[in-house]
C-alpha cells in the first residue's frame, strides 16, 4: 500500500475541479478498502433558497475502472456529435474555453485503469 492511501482513511489520492460557468466539476480518484481505485465525477450548483440563503446542489457518478474504456467512448461519442449538429449559439468567452476542443483535461481514463 502507497504511503499517500495509508495517510487517508477514506482513500481519496486525487483531486480536479474544473470551474465551467457557473458549474464546478470535481474528478476525485478514490480507493476502495481493497485498494481497487474508482473515479467520482461530481456536478456542482450554486443555488438560492427561498429564504435567500445560498446551498450547492451536487450530483455524483461514480464510475469504476472495468467501466472506464466504454463511458470514455461514449462521452466521446456523445460530444462529437453535439460538436458536429447542435447549432452554433453565441456564448462566453469562459464557457468557450471549458469546452473548445483544444481544451485538454489532466484526467485520463486509460491512466486510471493502469
């Protein structure tokens, strides 16, 4: 067992957030007690309640490594197509960026599953 894993009790041993707008999403590698790594991919809102006060709503995957090959191809898949047939829209200059495809991501599928 790594020295970092045994430093942390809930396994996590590593952590991305990429800010998109008004979304932040969160790429944590986990280990489980067996020392088997998966991936949790968080989705992150700032929302407003009705008495005014701010909360942050969060949806999670959680995604496992014998899955890693097919969810990558289909993501791929998937925003290919959107690239090719969604009509053009006039955005921001920062969500360009979050999604222009010569943004590059530090997480790797291919990496995790080694």
């Amino acid at each position: 067992m790594s020295e970092e894993i045994e430093k942390n009790d809930r396994g996590d041993l590593f952590s991305k957030s990429v800010r998109a707008g008004k979304r932040t999403y969160f790429f944590d590698v986990k280990s489980t007690k067996g020392n088997d790594y998966y991936l949790t991919i968080t989705e992150s809102k700032k929302r407003f309640g009705p008495d005014g006060k701010f909360f942050y709503e969060k949806h999670k995957i959680f995604l496992y490594k014998e899955d890693f090959e097919k969810f990558s191809e289909g993501l791929t898949e998937a925003v290919e197509h959107i690239r090719e047939n969604a009509p053009p829209i006039e955005a921001s200059s920062e969500i360009d960026s979050a999604i222009s495809p010569s943004a590059s991501s530090d997480v790797s599928f291919e990496d995790l599953g080694n």
